[in-house]
C-alpha cells in the first residue's frame, strides 16, 4: 500500500475545499516567508537562495494579479493591481542589484494586505463582504476595500495558484 497516496488525497481535498480568502492569506504568507528567506540569503552570500526565493514570489505575485477580478473588484481590484506591479518590481530590482532593501520595501506593503485579508470572513468572495449576498451591479461590488475585498479575486481553481502555495 502506497502510504503517500493517501496524503496526496487529503492535501486535495484540503486544498479543494480552503476558500478563496484563506488561499490568499496563506499565498501573502508564503509570499512574506519567501522574501525573508530572500534577505537572508543575500546577507549571507547565498545568491542561489535568493535567486530561488525571489523567483518563488515572483509566481505568486503573478498568481495573485492574473485572479483579480476587475469587473466585480472596481477600483480595490485596480489598487491591487498596482501594489502587485510595484511588488514584483522590487523583485526584480532585488534579482538586478541583490540589495535587501527591496525585499522590506515589499514586507511593508505586504503586511498591511496580509492583516486586512485575514479579517476578510471566509465565504464571502463576490458578495462584497456580505455572506450569502452576490452584488449585482458593478456599483455594488465598488464598496470600500474592508467590504469589497473578497470580490476582488475570482474564485476559480487553478493548479498553478495551488502550485505556489506550497
């Protein structure tokens, strides 16, 4: 008997079942992980490491862009947006120069998005951050980024966005 198998079957389903707000929160934390590791190996020299870790963010931060929703994210989907355009821009500032400073400058961004997804109510993805409600017009789903958060991600599943999060 395959003994792997089994925990392959229930990391599936566990993963099937997590909703989107909880997959975000563990994707900004990897996201965090990976930066900090990506510091550490560029002090010590290890470019490799930090080659490794960067490239690593990289995938999620693209993950995390291509999801947004812009149609039910408004104007929090374009903020997003950019915030995740300045990410991986520091990324690649990091992967050029090998400076550190670039991997704070996206922990302090992180931080903060990290925090307020981890407020989000699981379930509430595109019913503007009213559970068991679906907006129905755009105006709607455009509610301050406390509320409109979870809209601003479509829920589809993706093997690659599961991919990174590991």
């Amino acid at each position: 008997m395959n003994g792997g198998t089994g925990v392959q079957r229930y990391l599936e389903a566990d993963i099937n079942s997590i909703t989107m707000e909880k997959m975000i929160v563990l994707l900004y934390e990897r996201m965090i992980r990976d930066l900090t590791e990506a510091a550490a190996a560029a002090a010590s020299g290890d470019r490799p490491g930090m080659i490794g870790h960067v490239n690593h963010a990289q995938l999620i931060i693209t993950e995390l862009n291509n999801a947004l929703d812009h149609t039910a994210g408004g104007t929090v989907a374009a903020n997003l947006e950019a915030l995740y355009d300045f990410l991986f821009r520091e990324n690649l500032e990091f992967l050029v120069d090998q400076d550190p400073v670039h991997a704070e400058n996206c922990l302090r961004v992180l931080g903060p998005l990290l925090e307020a997804w981890s407020g989000i109510p699981g379930g509430t993805a595109g019913s503007g951050g009213r559970p068991g409600e679906t907006p129905s017009t755009t105006a709607e789903a455009e509610e301050p980024a406390e509320a409109a958060g979870p809209a601003t991600h479509r829920a589809e599943s993706s093997p690659s966005l599961f991919s990174v999060s590991a």
